[in-house]
C-alpha cells in the first residue's frame, strides 16, 4: 500500500464528504479512491469513514487520523512548492471563490494577467453568491463581502464596496426624476436581497445622516448582470455596486440619482485557511491580485464603515492580531 496515496484520499474524501468527489479533485477513478480507503483501513485496524447515501463522514478514529493527516499533508506540499519556487517556478492547481459580481467583472481579467505571468498555474476560479467552507470544499482563498466567522481564518482587508443609486436617462424621461426620498419611495427598482431589507428598505448615508427608505422592488435578483442589464433597459432604478457600472456612468448610459446619499457599503476581505501551509502559488497569487483589486475604481481603501481610516484601523489590529507578512498589510486569524 502506497500510505501517502492512501492519505490523500482519505483527506480528500474527508474534505469533500464524497468518494465521487475526491476521485474527481485527486484525477483518479472512484474505484481506486475506494481501494485506497480500504487498505487504509485495514492498515490502521480501525472504521475510518462512515457511508450513507448522500454523504461520507469520519467516525471518530478518523476524525483524529484528519487532524493529524490534512496539516501533515499541506506542509509536505508546501515544502514541495517552496523547493519549485526556490528555483523560480510557481506551478500547480489554484483554487479561488469570489463574488460572482467581482468575479466576473474584475477578478477574472487579473486571473488572466497572472497565468499569462505564471503560465504553469491552472486555476479552478468558482463564482457564486453564497458562504463557502474553504478547507472543507479546499479552496486556496476566497474574496468574502463582510468580515468571516465561523471558521479559523486568515483575513486582510481589501476596502469598501461602494453602492450607490442610479437609472438611464431613459426611465427618468419617462418616469420623471428622483430628487428625493419620496420620490424614490414611487420609483421601481430592481435590487438585490443583500442590499433591501426585509421590510423592504435601503439604508442610505450622506450629509451627515442616515436614513431608512421605504422603495417598492419590482425585480429581486442575486444576478449583478441582470440588475445591469435591468437598468439600462430602463425598466427600473435601484442601487448598484460603482464598480459594477464604470463604464456606464462614464458613458452617460446610466446616472446617478440622489447623489448626495449612498448605501451603506459593504466591506471586502480576502481569506485564507493558514499562513502557515499557504503554498507558493497561493502566496504569488496574493501578492499579485491584492493591490490590482485595490486599485479598482468602487473598492474604497482609506476609511471602515465606521469612518475611521485604513491606517487606524491597521494600528487596532497590530495591537490584538497576527502579523504574518512583510508588506504590511494586516492578517488576522478569527475563529
């Protein structure tokens, strides 16, 4: 029995909750993945994984051989890639969730920029709207909207994500314009269920106030290009993401409607399971991404949600967080 195999797939199965599916992350067939976990158990002497129908978990024993097992792995693996990068290769598989917003809009172009820069990276870039468990679905990182819980975390702060109000010029020729509250209260809109609330308010700032508006959505979606695409056809106004619509606002083909008032914005994080196992690929591709995603225009670096700039809360976290890098930039582990 090759142990290391044995190892990898009983993680991988662990990790994934499916045989199917850690034969599909491992490139080898089902059969083999199910031999594997066989002789590991046979090896050990003890029940490892419990099976059902719908779903594989780890019994106690097997619990105990995952804990031991997942970090051992990941430091052989980034010992391995620490030799490939040390002779100036950075290679291998790169597993990224975001926002399918950012993603599609922003996030993938930088991938290509990379793997153009690191042609022998392959990466498996998933975008969706929803909370992913990164190291029992084994992603490398994950752009996240508000800051993580739940999980033992590696965090750094990319900025705010910017909202604001806007429609064509369309639908406020038809329509008329929308100079206040009031008036956005009669508008239609199209919006997201991150954005309105249940009793179907959006939450503006400016001016010095804030204000809880009541507004009548006529299309909810978790789509941003069909909130764009509603927009435009003037259909509906509604709040957007500025980075979604740059090109638009540039354009005139959408404008902003009570510009004095934004919603609430949310704020970005990057995370990451562990400083500690991060591999080479992982740590090159952070490097690169981070200050390109900064610079987007819509992503605010220099003040938090409470006002308060980049450079105090940085000195907040240096106090109780974890420094793990040399660019200054603050990590944090949350639990």
């Amino acid at each position: 029995m090759d142990l290391a195999l044995a190892l990898r797939a009983f993680v991988r199965t662990v990790e994934r909750g499916s045989v199917t599916a850690a034969a599909r992350d491992l490139a080898v067939s089902q059969p083999a993945v199910t031999k594997h976990l066989r002789n590991l158990e046979r090896h050990v002497g003890a029940r490892l994984l419990e099976r059902s129908s719908r779903v594989v978990r780890p019994t106690a024993h097997g619990r105990t051989l995952y804990e031991a097992s997942h970090s051992a792995l990941a430091t052989i693996d980034a010992a391995l890639e620490g030799v490939r990068r040390d002779m100036g290769a950075v290679e291998g598989p790169l597993r990224v969730h975001a926002p399918s917003c950012l993603g599609a809009k922003h996030l993938h172009r930088i991938v290509m920029a990379f793997q153009a820069e690191y042609p022998a990276v392959a990466v498996d870039l998933v975008l969706e709207n929803r909370n992913v468990d990164l190291v029992y679905e084994s992603f490398d990182l994950a752009i996240k909207y508000g800051r993580p819980d739940g999980q033992e975390l590696i965090i750094r702060r990319l900025g705010l994500i910017r909202r604001f109000l806007v429609a064509s010029p369309d639908y406020l020729s038809r329509n008329g314009p929308i100079n206040s509250f009031e008036q956005l209260s009669a508008a239609k809109i199209v919006t997201t269920h991150m954005v309105i609330s249940a009793r179907d308010t959006l939450a503006l700032q400016g001016k010095g106030e804030t204000a809880d508006v009541a507004v009548r959505p006529i299309l909810r979606t978790d789509n941003a290009q069909v909130i764009v695409d509603t927009l435009l056809s003037g259909q509906a106004a509604g709040p957007i993401q500025h980075l979604l619509v740059i090109k638009e606002l540039a354009e005139g083909r959408l404008v902003r409607i009570l510009p004095d008032y934004e919603i609430r914005p949310t704020e970005a994080f990057l995370a990451y399971p562990s400083v500690r196992f991060m591999r080479p690929v992982v740590r090159a591709f952070t490097d690169f991404m981070i200050p390109l995603l900064r610079s987007v225009e819509g992503i605010d670096v220099s003040y938090n949600r409470d006002g308060s700039s980049q450079a105090q809360d940085d000195d907040r976290n240096q106090a109780g967080g974890e420094e793990a890098r040399e660019s200054g930039d603050t990590v944090r582990r949350v639990a």
